[in-house]
C-alpha cells in the first residue's frame, strides 16, 4: 500500500504542475546496479573524481555530483560509443568523465562563445569566460575531445551518428526542445540521449528544472520521443534511449 500511495503522490506532483506525460513515463531507478540491469551493462564507470565528493551548495544535497557521475560514466563506458554530444562545456568537468570513459570515441562539446551569452536563453546557469572553458579536461590531458564554440539556438549537428548526447547547455524549454530534436535526427536506434537538470520531484523547487522537464514534456506531447525515461534516485540526469519506431 506504500509504494502505490508514493507512486500516486510523485504523479499528483507531476500532473499539478501538467507535466502528465512525464508523470507516465518517468521510472525511478534505485542505485547503479539496478540501472545496469536495466541497461544490460557490464562496465562500471570511473567517477574518482575529487569535485565530486565536494558539497558546496544545496544542490550538492544527497550526493548528487555522484549520482549524476554515475549515470553519465556508465553510459559512456557501455555498448562502445564512438561518438559523443556534451552541450554545455562549462569547466570540461562532464567533458573529461565522458572522454576517460569512453576513450574509444571523440567528445563534441559545444558552448556558446562568451560575447554571445545574450543572445542565449534566460535559465543559463553558469557563463565562465572564454579561458575558463573546457579548463578541466585540458588539464587532464583529455585527447579525445573536440570543442565547438556556437549558440545552439543556431547550430545543426553535423557529425554523423551519435551514439550518446548529454545535454546540459541553455535550460529554457526553447533550448532543450529545439536542442533535443537536432540530436534525434542524427540518431540510431539504441542511442543515448540526458537531459541535465532534469528531476520531475523538483519541478516546483528550481526554476530551471521546471523548465527542462517543461521541455521534455513538450518532447512527449508532439511525439518527438516515446517511451521511458530512466531516472536515477538524487541524481539530476534523465535517461532516454532512442527507440527504432522513432528514427526516420
């Protein structure tokens, strides 16, 4: 009777804020092993990383960082990605656990330059300058990994196939929306799509994760996408495989 009273009340949150179709399709994935069982893998991820044990702001509560890491490192270190999609360099911190994990392939990472940031959208959560961007996976040595300074607002992917897509730039439902369909057309059944900042229980607490879940809802409604979306307990990381009905 518990379970099915807290599966009611994180859809009552869900359809409140009329997010109906994430309510349907969001299952909650209790710890890494449990989503490697669902994902069939094998690998566990490299995530010894120091930042990640820092705590520096509530958004760190539950260690988040880790459980953000963990998702993003298994998905990188599973099923031979060759090539990977971050947008939203920031630091490179994401960037450099995508490359270690997945050193078989290249990391395209995008920011928007920094004399563009207000040519971008309102839910920006951090604009470092031009010489702060990407600093941590240069100073890890990351040779796999390509940047791409451009406004995605304005960009059309153009690197083939891409086997995982991170995205974690701009978090107005503009961005993530428009963003998400550019990656979609240039997708294979089987394919990994994240969206960061993405916690349905959290959509009346952050603004900008209202507003990413308001993008991936949209996603939903206009039949981008289809089917689940895996999420991880205290993680901010939404999980989508691209079904083989959805590719063109």
């Amino acid at each position: 009777m518990l379970s099915r009273f807290f599966s009611r009340l994180r859809q009552s949150r869900c359809e409140a804020t009329n997010l109906p179709f994430l309510a349907a399709n969001v299952l909650k994935v209790r710890n890494l092993d449990c989503l490697k069982k669902a994902m069939k893998w094998t690998e566990s991820p490299n995530i010894e990383y120091e930042y990640l044990k820092e705590f520096e702001f509530l958004t760190d509560l539950n260690d988040r960082r880790i459980r953000d890491a963990e998702v993003l490192g298994a998905v990188c270190c599973n099923g031979n990605p060759k090539t990977l999609l971050e947008i939203g360099t920031s630091y490179g911190r994401a960037t450099a656990l995508m490359a270690q994990n997945a050193s078989q392939g290249i990391v395209y990472t995008v920011n928007i330059p920094p004399e563009d940031i207000s040519e971008g959208g309102k839910y920006v959560t951090f604009a470092p300058r031009i010489e702060e961007i990407g600093k941590y996976y240069r100073e890890r040595k990351c040779t796999n990994v390509k940047q791409i300074f451009v406004n995605t607002k304005n960009w059309i992917p153009d690197l083939g196939l891409i086997d995982v897509a991170f995205i974690d730039g701009c978090h107005d439902a503009d961005y993530v929306y428009n963003d998400t369909i550019k990656i979609l057309a240039n997708t294979r059944p089987g394919s990994v799509i994240m969206w960061h900042d993405f916690s349905p229980e959290l959509v009346n607490v952050y603004d900008w994760i209202s507003s990413v879940c308001e993008g991936v809802e949209r996603l939903y409604a206009d039949g981008f996408i289809k089917g689940k979306i895996l999420h991880l307990v205290d993680s901010w990381i939404g999980l989508y495989i691209v079904p083989k009905d959805l590719i063109k």
